[in-house]
C-alpha cells in the first residue's frame, strides 16, 4: 500500500526562531521541514498522544528516539 501524501500547510514562525530551527535541523543532518516533523512527534510522544507511525522511507535519525535503537545523549 502506497504512503498517504503529506499535508501542506504554511507555518509562521518569527525570523530568529526560523533560524534556530534551520541550525538545528544542520547539525542534526535533517530538513527543515524533517525537524520540525521529528519536534512535533517528539512532543506527542512526551504529552502522552498517539503517535502516528512515521510514513515511507524516514531514516531512523528522523523518528523520535523511542521509536529506534539509535538512542541519543
């Protein structure tokens, strides 16, 4: 079964924090958009939500650290 296609939607966000968030996804050799993808289900998951399951071909570097064996410190 194909992945289902992803949902645009557009973000405004204040320059510095933009910023940040680019430096970030950098260092941590992912997209923008991957990073803020990965921010969002790693709240989820820390508020206690259901995650969905991350779609098609995401590196386990994109998941949020319980969902690989890659654990970070």
């Amino acid at each position: 079964m194909a992945p289902k296609p992803k949902k645009g939607f557009l973000l405004r966000v204040p320059p510095e924090l933009l910023e940040e968030l680019r430096a970030w996804s950098a260092e941590e050799m992912r997209s923008l958009n991957g990073q803020i993808e990965w921010l969002l289900r790693d709240a989820l998951r820390r508020r206690g939500r259901r995650v969905p399951p991350v779609q098609g071909n995401t590196a386990p570097s994109e998941q949020p650290e319980d969902q690989h064996d890659d654990a970070r410190t």
